[in-house]
C-alpha cells in the first residue's frame, strides 16, 4: 500500500459526500501509522464503538494511484478504525489535526 497511495480525504457522514483532502505531510504520516497497527478485526473494534456517539465519527477515503479507494471510519474516542484496528495516538493526532 505504501508507495500507492495518492491522497486520503474526509468525507460526510451525513451522506458521504468529499469534505476536504488531507495535507500531503498529513496523508504521508497516516499511510505511515496505518500499516503499523495491528489487525484487531470488526468484534474487537465494535464492542469498544457499539455506543459511540455517531457525530463524533470521521469518515476517511484512501485514494490509491490506480483510482480506486478504500473507505473506513475512525471513532476517535476509542482509537478505533474500522476495519479492524486500533490507533496510535500519532494516528489520532494525524486525522484529528485534519478534521478542523
């Protein structure tokens, strides 16, 4: 996935529609902190998000250079990204410091 990857975005979790693109340094750090974390799988991440306040989620699109992309969401108050793992606090901090 390194090396792939062209951009990363937020998107509406009203109706999915493109919010903003992260910075380039941004983008690089969370490519950097994803492929650290270790698979954890959908039970473990739901049972720490079953009860999250569904405003609080960040809804994130991975570009790769091919044009397709991967969508996921990041529940900030457990760490958790689905699918399947927990965050750094670095990670936190990357897609925090993009939300604004």
């Amino acid at each position: 996935m390194k090396g792939k990857i062209e951009k990363v975005s937020i998107e509406s979790s009203y109706d999915g529609s493109h919010i903003r693109d992260f910075d380039a340094e941004a983008s690089e750090a969370f490519v950097q902190e994803l492929l650290r974390l270790a698979y954890v799988g959908f039970d473990a991440i739901y049972a720490k998000t079953k009860h999250a306040n569904d405003d609080g989620r960040v809804f994130l699109r991975v570009h790769l250079q091919d044009g397709t992309s991967l969508r996921g969401v990041y529940y900030p108050d457990a760490n958790a990204i689905n699918p399947g793992a927990f965050g750094t606090e670095k990670l936190k901090e990357v897609i925090m410091s993009q939300v604004k």
